[in-house]
C-alpha cells in the first residue's frame, strides 16, 4: 500500500510464480499525474533489486502502457485479458 500524508494514494505487490512480475499497480484516479506512480514504481525496482530478481514482467493496462515506458519498460507481446475480451500489453523491464 502507498500512502501520502495519512491518506491511501494505490497499492502494488510483487509475484513470482513462473517468472517475476509486478502483480498488480494501481493508483486511485485522483492521485493520477502527480508524481506518485514513479515514486511507487521506484519502490517496487529496489524491492525486486534487493531480492536479486533480473528483471520484472509487467501486464499492463492498455492506458498504462505509456507510463510503464516513461518508466524504462519493453513492450515485447501481449496476453489475453483475463476479464475483457481484447489484449493488453505485455512489458518488461530489466533489472541487471
């Protein structure tokens, strides 16, 4: 969970199933455009860092596509929306 001045801004977690991956990044819509998704997403590369993980695979929202770019990410395919019937992004970012 991210927090700023007392109040929840999103949340994140880190997964690693078959591969290591963000698992889910959200901010809520208000706290958009205001500097916390790269202070959020910062957090999350030094915590995949620390844990010696060579890089992390992003399924991103089709919105969220430019920011997870802005942020260093590769497009390098896409995966079938598990609740929508089209296809969203899938990024990678290394880490070594």
């Amino acid at each position: 969970m991210f927090v700023q001045d007392s109040e929840i801004v999103g949340m994140a977690s880190l997964l690693w199933e078959d591969i290591p991956m963000i698992d889910s990044f959200w901010l809520l819509p208000e706290n958009i455009g205001k500097g916390y998704g790269k202070q959020a997403f910062d957090l999350l590369i030094k915590e995949a860092q620390k844990l010696n993980w060579p890089s992390l695979t992003i399924v991103s929202d089709i919105y969220a596509e430019g920011f997870y770019k802005a942020m260093g990410a590769k497009r390098v395919g896409e995966v079938p929306s598990e609740v929508q019937d089209k296809m969203l992004p899938k990024m990678l970012i290394d880490l070594g």
